[in-house]
C-alpha cells in the first residue's frame, strides 16, 4: 500500500490549503483513515479521521476550521484547511487502520484522540507552513 500527501505549502495566517493523499493498493483503506500532523520537536498528532461509514472526528483544536473528506472512488482522502493558525505549522501525514475487522476497525475510527499506533502506511507527508 502507498500513500502519497500533497496540497501542502505555505500561507499567511488566516489562509486555506487543501490537502490530498492518494491510496493505492488496499481496497480496506475505505474503513478508516486519517490525517496527522507533527511539528519541529513535538510528537505526531491526530488532526482529522474518517470512517468508511461516514464517521468523522476532529481535534478539538481543528473543530470548525478543519473538514475531512474523501473520495473513494479516486481512493483520495481530503483536509480542507480553512482559517489556519501559526500553530497549524507542522508535517502533515496520512495513514489508515488495517488488520482486525471491518467493524472493529471503524470502531477505532471513532475514537478521539485517535490511537495513532493502530494506524501505519504513512506517506512521506505534506509541510504545511502558516506565518503570522
């Protein structure tokens, strides 16, 4: 499986970026993934999941700025990135839940904080770069 990030770049505060991440090779994918992100000397961090039954979660810090979306029939998973923060800096990642059942795994896709050590197939990630 192969994920590959993109739509990163950098934005004055208050900008908008969409992210894209493209799957390749595992039809599971469509039951849960995410988006992650991981700044300059910190650890990396749920920011957004979607479930391939509709489920979504958000990072309290994203809520209502942050939408989550995907497109399974390009097998393209969405962050559109609205009123971005300096905080917002960061290495953004996608990644997806295999193994289990389909239902346990949509289980897990609704947990916030989402468990980061269930999901894998990380990409090579995305820089996002917001200034104030």
């Amino acid at each position: 499986v192969e994920l590959v990030e993109s739509g990163g770049g950098s934005v004055q505060s208050g900008g908008s970026l969409r992210l894209s991440c493209v799957s390749s090779g595992y039809t599971g994918s469509t039951d849960c993934m995410g988006w992650f992100r991981q700044a300059p000397g910190k650890g990396r961090e749920g920011v957004a999941t979607s479930g391939g039954d509709g489920s979504t979660t958000y990072a309290n810090s994203v809520k209502g700025r942050f939408t989550i979306s995907r497109d399974n029939a390009k097998n393209t998973l969405y962050l559109q990135m609205n009123s971005l923060k300096p905080e917002d800096t960061a290495m953004y990642y996608c990644g997806y839940i295999s193994g289990g059942s389909i239902l346990s795994r949509l289980a897990l896709c609704r947990q916030t904080p989402p468990v980061i050590e269930r999901f894998g197939g990380w990409g090579q990630g995305t820089q996002v770069n917001v200034s104030s």
